[in-house]
C-alpha cells in the first residue's frame, strides 16, 4: 500500500515518529485492515519479533506494588503502549 497522509489532531504531518499517536491515510486498504497499535515501515526495513528476554522489576508493598506472592505457573500479562 502507499500512504497518502499523516495526521496529527486533524493537522497534516510530513511524517510520524516513533510514539507519536497518528492517523494514516493509506491507498488500497480498507480500515478493518488496520489496528491500532500496527507497525507502518517501508518493506525489508524492520524485522518483527514475537518474543524477547527481560529483567523486570515488581514493585514492592511498600512502593504501591504487589502485596501477595507470585507463585508456581503465575503467567503476568504486560502492556506497552497500545502494544499487547
């Protein structure tokens, strides 16, 4: 598809960054096509990924975090972003 347009709070953009909340005017595809959250990248640009290796930290009580344990088979759920 070709993008035809950025915009920004109804203001047309010449481009969109990472982060940036944009809507995207694209050539060719209909809007149930598209979710939120999706990646727009010039082909062979990106490589996507379904997973990854992270050291997280979890909030104590005391700092507004857990205040029960996790336990054996626990499966947490992250959100980044619009990303799920």
């Amino acid at each position: 598809t070709t993008c035809t347009g950025v915009e920004m709070f109804r203001k047309l953009l010449d481009e969109g960054r990472a982060g940036d909340n944009v809507g995207v005017l694209l050539r060719g595809t209909k809007r149930d096509e598209v979710e939120r959250g999706q990646v727009l990248a010039k082909p062979g640009t990106i490589k996507p990924h379904t997973k990854f290796e992270a050291e997280v930290y979890v909030l104590s009580k005391d700092e507004g975090g857990r205040h029960t344990p996790f336990f054996n088979g626990y499966r947490p759920q992250f959100y980044f972003r619009t990303t799920d």
